[in-house]
C-alpha cells in the first residue's frame, strides 16, 4: 500500500526534504564563510590602522628623551657635586616643565645614577616626583645598559598608566644619568574604540596594558608564572596590583591569521560572546595587538540565506501544488465538460492578466535599467569635470600667488637697477656694485620664493638657523625705501640691538616684506601714516615677541576671523588676491612660529609673530 500525502508519496515528500535540508546547509555555511572571509579581511584592516596609529604615536615622543638627554643644563645639573646650585636646578625644571607641555606628555624626568629622581617637569605640583627612587624600573636599568628603554607600567606616586621612554646622558662615553618622558594612551584607547569591535595591546608577559574595554586593563590573557609574577612585583609595573586572567576560551581556528575565541560580554556584564580574533605584532619588542570581532553580523547572514532557501522551496512546492491541483482539474475535466469548460476560461484569464502584468513589470524594469545607465554615465562625467576643475583651481592659484609675491621684488629690482646706473654715470661704482648686490640677494629670494609658492600645499623640510630681527629688517626696509620716502610714511623700528631669532632667513625675509607692505598699504589713504615695528628680549620660555602695527582703519571682524585663508582680502578689487598672508601664514609655521593679527587699542591693525630665540636652539632638536 503505497501512503500518498496531498497526492505526493511519501518518498517524494522524504526526498524533497532531504534536499531542502542538503541545500539549506549548504547555503548557511556558504554564508557564514563569506561573512567569516569579509569580517577577517576588516580586522586585517583594522590592525594595520591601529599597527600605524600605535607606531606614531610612539615615534612621536621616543626621541625625546635623547632630546633632554642632549641639553647642556640636564648634563650640568648631573654632573655637579652636592649640593646642587639652585639657579641651575630652577632652570633644568623649568626646561623640562616647558617641555612637558609642548610634546603632551604626562611627565618629564632627570635621573641621577642612584635612581632618584633629581628634576622633574612636576617639581611645582603637589604631587611631584622629585625625590622618587625608581632605580627598580626596567627601562632606568636599559638605559643605563644599552643607551636607550621603553617599558609600560602605572606611576606609583599617581596611580597612572603611561608608557616610559628612557635615554642615557652621558658626559663622554660615561652615563651620568638617565632621561625619562611618560606618555599617556588614553587617547589612542579613545581613537580606537568602536561599537561590536575590541582591541587591546597584549605585553610580553601577556598582560593587557592598553584595550579599549576599560575593565580588561591590567588582566592576563595567559596564566603568569611565578617567576613572572616575581619580575613583575620588582618592577612594580602595575603598582602593586596581582594580575588576574582574563577568563576567555579558544574555540576553533579561521584559517592561519584568525581564529574564533569567547571573551565576557562588555555590552552586557555576566554573559559571554563569540568573536573573531586577530593578532598582528606591536612595535614595541614582545607586544602584540589582539582585535575582537563579532560574529553576529555573520549569524544574520546565516539566517538570511537560510530564509532565502526556504523561500524559494516554498515557492517551488506552491508550483508543485498547484501543479498537482491542475492534473485533478483535468481529470474532473474528463467527467464534467461544462465545470472545466468555464474553469478552463477563467484559467485563461487569469494567466492573460497576469502574462499582462508580467509584460508591463518587465518594461519598467528595462527603462529603470536603461536610466540607471544614464545616471552612472553622468554621474562619471560629472566627476571628471570634478577632477578637471580642481586641477585647474591648483593651477590658477599657484600662477596668482606667484604674480602677486613677485610684484615688490621686482619693483625693488628696478629701482635698484636705475640707482646702479645713475651712481656708474656718477663715476661712483662701488655704490653701484653694492645696488647689484642687493639685486642678487632679490633674485635668490624670487628663486626661493617660487620654490615655496611650488611646495604650497606641501612643505619641505628646512634649516633654522640664527638670524638677525635688525638685519631683516632693515634689508626689507630697503625694498620700501622709495615708497616710504614718497608717501611720508612715519616708520618706527624698535628692535633692541643682538635680537636674533630662530628661522630660515630668506622665508624669514619674505614674511617681513609681505607684513611691511601690508602695512604700507593700510596707510596710503590716511592722513596719518605711521607705522611701528617693536620686538622685545627673550622671555623665560625662550620666545620673543615681534609685532607690526599700523595706523590704518583695522581689520573688520567678519574679516579678521578668515585673514589667514587663501583669497581671503581687504583690498579693492584687482588690487589682491589674498594669498600673501596665507603663504606668510605657512611660512611662519614652517620654522616652529606663531603668527596672529588683531586691532590695535588706538585703531589699525596690528601682526604678532611669537619666534623661538637663537639662544633656546638645543643641538639636534631644530629640525623642519
């Protein structure tokens, strides 16, 4: 007796489900292997951005203390005998206070040969770490041993992680100290943090020292040993603390770089979730970064394939059904005429409707094809006029910059040229060969000039060196002589004799002819036409002040905010194309100073430029 089900043998309905469960199985693990490969390939992007990010951030501040190692005051102050002059341990602490807050960093520290702590860029704090013994610490015992250390580990007066570099003073081969900088990594943890992702640096010891899941830091991946629990106690790395594993299990590979780990539920304390885990060598010796990806967003991709397979046996068994319904209609056909004639018309109808409908959804998919096309094709036109475009706005900025910066050198030239033959007619050439001279300085400052206005966008690496606020000065001055005299202009200098400032002299001279003319330009039309130029004596922190102000009308607050951006102007028009001050701007920053510009307490406008004195330069640290 052979059992039928809705008239299907049973067999039919076996084989049948039997192939719906073989594809479906098939369908989920095809998904849940693409989804696997997809979510690998991001983690492997996600390591080297987080590979990148780490080895920049330390590359940042691992020369530092070689820098401070350097200074002449730091290897003073080790080198004196006690008791310690205290003019000469004021001036190291303020170096290193001055230091600290230029690069970020948490603290900067001069350590004598004993280990104790002798200056500190803290020395004012309350809680200071002058007088600290740290001679425990790894990366003292590596500096003074190999020159150099690194080391990761909580200050034990703070209660803070950071991440030591170390550096030997040496005076001769000798050491006579160690350097030290702790930097922070909370604002790496901060940049790395993203939602559904976790990612940590793991120590030699395999210990987290860095995760952007806060209650993970300081737990083991692996089980510590005793003797590295003994190393770890000496060094007082974690401050005392007793390491604890972090309970998590492996559970499978993914091919040779991945493998799938459960890890606790940070979105959700007491419970655990699968992840995909990747691991990529740190740039510190012995550390590795470890990510965390989970796997839920493959999970869905599972249900959705399983969702399709099951739809489409669905709609395959509805077709069998009906299938089957229409062979009953036929046979019924056979007995009753009539019955399947006026199902067999209505069947027609049916199918003419739908065939219709069919019809008309497949020319509305072509012409929504056909526009798609379109859209792409102007979409790709559109972006090469884009392209062109921005190319041409390089172009035309780069050839107006150019006019505009030659402009009073070469009208400097010409006056120049004309005294030189007016002093050879005069029978006076030594006048005349010094005119050239000056000419030639012109023409080497134009050369400069274009190759800065070329490097706009991107600027090269230059030398600073000590240069002469007077000798800039007055050199500018000369450029303007002709003008100055013919507009009576009222122009006061105020430098004290011997300022010298740090910065490259032709880039330096560039932004004193753009302010001073600049300032000309502000007074043409005023009845009074003055203008001072005043700089005064190193401060303590080494800076010195130089300012130009005009007795012009100001600068408009609507103005003053984007003075500094390209085509920003005051001028009428076709009389500037505001790029000068964009490119002083540039230059100025270019040798490590700070250009601003306000309005003056008695009206006019008024530039300041904070330089770095000649006399701050720390051999090796000046570098463009």
């Amino acid at each position: 007796m052979r059992v039928r089900i809705s008239g299907i043998p049973l067999w039919g309905w076996a084989a049948a489900a039997a192939l719906y469960f073989g594809i479906a199985a098939a369908a989920v693990e095809f998904a849940w292997d693409r989804s696997i490969d997809v979510l690998a390939e991001v983690g492997a992007h996600r390591l080297d951005l987080y590979a990148a990010s780490l080895r920049s951030e330390l590359g940042r501040y691992e020369t530092m203390p070689a820098i401070v190692a350097r200074q002449e005051s730091v290897r003073a102050l080790l080198a004196a005998s006690p008791p310690v002059p205290p003019d000469l341990l004021q001036t190291v602490n303020t170096y290193l206070d001055a230091v600290n807050r230029e690069a970020g960093s948490l603290a900067v520290d001069v350590i004598d040969l004993h280990g104790s702590v002798i200056a500190a860029s803290n020395w004012d704090q309350p809680v200071s770490f002058v007088g600290t013994n740290v001679s425990y610490r790894p990366y003292f015992k590596d500096a003074l041993a190999h020159g150099s250390g690194r080391f990761f580990g909580i200050g034990t007066n703070t209660g803070m992680p950071g991440l030591y570099f170390a550096s030997a003073v040496r005076d001769g081969a000798a050491p006579i100290g160690v350097a030290t900088v702790k930097v922070s990594v909370d604002a790496l943890e901060s940049a790395w943090r993203t939602p559904a992702e976790a990612a940590m640096v793991v120590d030699s010891n395999g210990v987290i020292v860095i995760s952007t899941v806060p209650a993970w830091k300081f737990m083991a991946l692996r089980s510590i040993t005793a003797e590295q629990q003994r190393g770890i106690q000496a060094s007082r790395q974690y401050a005392g603390r007793t390491v604890e594993a972090l309970p998590h299990g492996r559970l499978g590979d993914w091919g040779a770089k991945a493998w799938f780990a459960r890890f606790p539920d940070w979105t959700r304390p007491g419970r655990d979730r699968r992840y995909l885990s990747m691991s990529r060598p740190a740039p510190q010796a012995g550390d590795s970064i470890i990510i965390l990806l989970d796997v839920a967003g493959a999970r869905r991709q599972q249900l959705v394939a399983l969702a399709f397979v099951t739809g489409g046996f669905l709609i395959v068994g509805l077709y069998c059904l009906y299938a089957i319904q229409r062979r009953r209609a036929i046979a019924e056909k056979l007995k009753a005429q009539d019955a399947l004639r006026n199902a067999n018309d209505q069947l027609e109808i049916t199918v003419r409707q739908r065939t219709a409908a069919l019809l008309q959804a497949n020319e509305r998919m072509q012409q929504e094809i056909a526009e798609r096309a379109r859209t792409e094709q102007r979409l790709r036109d559109s972006q090469q006029e884009v392209v062109h475009a921005g190319k041409l706005a390089v172009l035309g900025q780069m050839a107006a910059g150019l006019t505009h910066e030659l402009n009073q050198p070469l009208v400097a030239i010409k006056t120049l040229c004309d005294n030189a033959r007016t002093f050879f007619e005069r029978n006076q050439p030594g006048s005349a060969v010094a005119n050239l001279e000056r000419v030639s300085r012109l023409v080497d400052g134009m050369a400069n000039l274009t190759g800065e206005l070329k490097t706009f966008a991107r600027r090269p690496d230059i030398e600073r060196v000590a240069v002469s606020l007077n000798d800039v000065v007055a050199h500018a001055r000369l450029i303007f002589e002709a003008r100055i005299r013919a507009e009576a202009v009222q122009l006061d200098v105020r430098i004290p004799e011997g300022t010298t400032v740090c910065a490259e002299p032709s880039q330096l001279q560039q932004v004193i002819v753009n302010l001073i003319g600049n300032a000309l330009d502000a007074v043409a039309d005023q009845e009074k036409r003055a203008i001072v130029i005043d700089a005064g004596e190193a401060d303590q922190h080494g800076r010195v002040l130089f300012t130009i102000a005009d007795s012009g009308t100001g600068i408009a607050p609507e103005v003053l905010a984007h003075l500094f951006e390209p085509f920003v102007t005051t001028k009428p028009r076709g009389q500037g194309l505001g790029l000068g001050l964009a490119i002083t701007l540039r230059l100025v920053e270019g040798f490590g100073a700070r250009i601003s510009a306000a309005n003056g307490p008695d009206g006019g406008a008024q530039f300041s430029i904070q330089f770095a004195a000649a006399t701050t330069i720390v051999q090796g640290a000046v570098h463009g």
